[in-house]
C-alpha cells in the first residue's frame, strides 16, 4: 500500500466526495454526465502553482463528475510539471471498484491507457489510479469530443463514466488560475449546490403536502 503522503494529483480532488459516488457501482446504477457537458460549456479547470521545492511551475488540469443533484461522483486530472511533454494522469473512484482491471480511458471509443490503482482511502471513501502519458494523450483529447473511463464494480460489471472534452484545449492551453481562485470557485460551486438541494428538498415537500 502506498504511503500516507499523497501527491497534488491526489489532494486536488479529495475535497468533494460525497456518498453517492458509492452508489455508482451497484448493479444497475445511473449517473448524470458532469454538469455543462450537455452544453457549450466547459467543465475543465486549470489550477497552477510553484512547487516550494523544484521551485517548479505545477498545472493540474481537471473536470469532475457530479450526479443529478450536483454532488460528486469522480474526477480525472492532468498534471504537468514546468514545461515537459510527459504528463501524469489520475483518476478517483468510490470504493468497491475491481482493483486489477484499472481504469480504461478512451476517447471517442479509441482507447488510450489504462491508469492502475494505487491507493484506497477510508475518508473520502474513494480509489486513485494514475497512469503516465505523453503528448499523443493529450492530442486525443484536444481532438475528441468525449472521455469514457471504465471500471469494474464488484459483480465484475463494467461502469462506464463519460466527460465532455467540450473547451479542454483552451483551459489546457491557457494560464491557469491559482490555488486561492479554485478555492473561492469551488466554494462558489457548493453554495450553488445546497441551494440546488435545498430547493429540491423543498419541491419534494409540497409534493408530499399535494399527495396527502
């Protein structure tokens, strides 16, 4: 088992798990494609920062998947360090995944790689793999119009999660925003979130009042 010390491609997506991502692996479950990908609008975001060691410039490139009520459900990231072309690619997922078969990414039905599990973590309940990859990976996806990852759930099943890969190249290619900005974006998203929930907890009410 790796160490307890976990890489930026780990930390930058354990903030958001919630309990539905579990529910996406028993038999039978459905899942909402990540929000904005039925739009125009991209779902992908870039956060940089300077590594204090290599003193270094680190980009991580990443768009989440959330359920039907906004909560999340799994996340691909890239990560770049300075300005090499080899790159490190990282996938979550809910725990209850097979381990051995890995993560399939493709694009568009052709596929690319298989990211490996490395790590399982109690709190968030989720599994990491991650898979290295150079620029043909990330020339497929500037080219594709949609990413499929493929896991296994416990019943050997494959669960298959898709991300628009709508506006990738310009997040990609543009500067970035840094760890301060994604925090106050992510905190703008789960405002946005409770309400959407409260909102529907409310719906939900007076239905139950108009069924009564």
């Amino acid at each position: 088992m790796a160490s307890n010390q976990k890489s930026p491609l780990i930390r930058t997506a354990l903030k958001a798990v919630s309990p539905l991502a579990l529910l996406l692996l028993l038999p039978g479950a459905a899942y909402a494609q990540a929000e904005g990908a039925a739009s125009q609008e991209s779902i992908w975001v870039k956060v940089c920062s300077t590594d204090q060691a290599s003193k270094q410039k680190v980009c991580i490139t990443r768009a989440d998947l959330r359920g039907e009520n906004g909560s999340f459900v799994s996340s691909v990231t890239i990560q770049q360090v300075g300005d090499e072309k080899r790159y490190g690619v990282g996938v979550l997922m809910p725990l209850g995944v097979l381990l051995q078969p890995g993560v399939t990414l493709a694009v568009d039905g052709a596929k690319l790689a298989t990211a490996q599990f490395t790590i399982c973590l109690p709190q968030p309940p989720i599994c990491v793999s991650s898979v290295g990859a150079e620029a043909g990976f990330i020339d497929a996806f500037r080219k594709g119009g949609k990413l499929t990852m493929t896991a296994q759930n416990s019943q050997g099943k494959d669960v298959n999660l898709d991300v628009s890969l709508i506006g990738f190249s310009k997040v990609f290619d543009g500067p970035g925003i840094d760890p301060q900005q994604a925090e106050a974006r992510q905190k703008e998203l789960n405002d946005a979130l409770q309400k959407r929930a409260e909102e529907a907890r409310q719906k939900l009410i007076e239905q139950q009042k108009q069924s009564q």
